[in-house]
C-alpha cells in the first residue's frame, strides 16, 4: 500500500454533488493505493469543518486520470466489508501516526 499524506495542491479539494444538486466543498485528507484490491482510495471532510476538532470522514474508492488526479474521475462507494476493513486500518494507521508527531 502506498499511502500519500501529502496530495499535490491541485488535489487539495473536491466539489461534490448530491441528488438534488446541492454542491459541496471537500478537502482531501490523504490517498492511498492498494495492491490488493488493485484501487485508490481518498478521504475527504468538509471544508466548512476544517476548523472544528471533531470531522466527519468519508472515504471512497476512485480511479484516478493519467496525472493521479481525484477529481477527474468518479469516486465510488466501498460496498465490500473486507475492503471498508481494510480503509479503516489505512486511516487508524495514518491518524495514529499523526498523533505521534504532536
């Protein structure tokens, strides 16, 4: 697995849209690639709670363009119970690690 804390600038946000239209800013926290499930993953939280001390996460599967770029494709649920497993060690790992930079 290759975890990407760091995305590149252009990767720092995405807009999403829901069913009725309503559009919504994201911030990108990481991306990681999985060797195993042969996808990319991204986390991302609302920007209009980058100042809170309490997000809430959403994390998606997506198939990057040719640049790696997260905003050219589509994200795509994680359905499966052993992949969503697998999301969540990624993101305990990488918030553990943090923690220890403090």
């Amino acid at each position: 697995m290759n975890e990407n804390p760091e995305s590149p600038k252009d990767l720092d946000e995405v807009t999403l849209s829901d069913d009725q239209g309503n559009k919504e800013t994201y911030k990108i926290l990481f991306t990681f690639d999985s060797e195993d499930y042969q996808k990319s993953y991204v986390f991302l939280y609302p920007k209009n709670d980058e100042d809170s001390d309490e997000v809430e996460l959403q994390a998606y599967s997506f198939e990057p363009d040719a640049n790696g770029d997260v905003t050219a494709g589509d994200l795509l649920p994680i359905e499966d119970e052993e992949e969503w497993d697998m999301v969540q060690e990624v993101l305990n790992t990488f918030t553990a690690d943090d923690g220890q930079d403090q």
